[in-house]
C-alpha cells in the first residue's frame, strides 16, 4: 500500500479530544495503522530518573489512528485528501486533490 501520509507532513486532526489542531507528522509507526503528531495527543508520562535524565513526570505525544488526520492542502492550508499521479519522468508523486498541487517535490 502506498503511503498517503509520511514523516514531517502537516496534517490537521480530524476527530478526537485534539480535533483542529495542526501539527507535523514527528513519526508513521505503518504496523499499528498511527502517526505521532507534534504538539497533538499529548499524555503525562511517568519517568524514572536515569544517569542522563532526572525523572518526574513528562509531557509526550501518543499515537492516533492515522483515519483521523488528514493532509493539509499545501496551497491554501485546508484539509484534503491524498492522490497519486505518475509524471513524465516515471515518478509517483502525491497530490492534493482539492487543488490538484503536488505534496512531494
């Protein structure tokens, strides 16, 4: 299957508890169906002291199901949905199908 969302990405949230917030795709973990976006999902985290860091409890991203993110149009900054075309070249490049303008470059 072909990727419709990949690593640094803008993406807008969807559905959840984070619905419209706008954030960069930090990680695609492809086996869980997720994507880790900045500054979206955020959870506390437990953490044990260690040599290199002290512990406490520590603001993280979680993951959300990649369904409830979607592509932001790269010309106008609304959410759209991903195509693929195949250039002259023989590229398979992905495009934003609300204006037509290419995602990968």
């Amino acid at each position: 299957m072909a990727a419709r969302i990949k690593k640094g990405d803008r993406v807008v949230v969807i559905a959840g508890r984070d619905k419209g917030k706008v954030g960069e795709v930090l990680k695609v973990l492809r086996k869980e169906n997720r994507v880790i976006v900045q500054g979206v999902m955020l959870v506390k985290k437990h953490r044990k002291p260690s040599l290199r860091e002290p512990g406490g409890i520590v603001m993280q991203e979680a993951p959300i199901h990649i369904s409830n993110v979607m592509h932001l149009d790269p010309k106008d900054g609304k959410p759209t949905r991903v195509g693929f075309r195949i250039l002259e070249d023989g590229r398979k490049v992905r495009y934003a199908k609300r204006s037509g303008e290419l995602i990968d470059r």
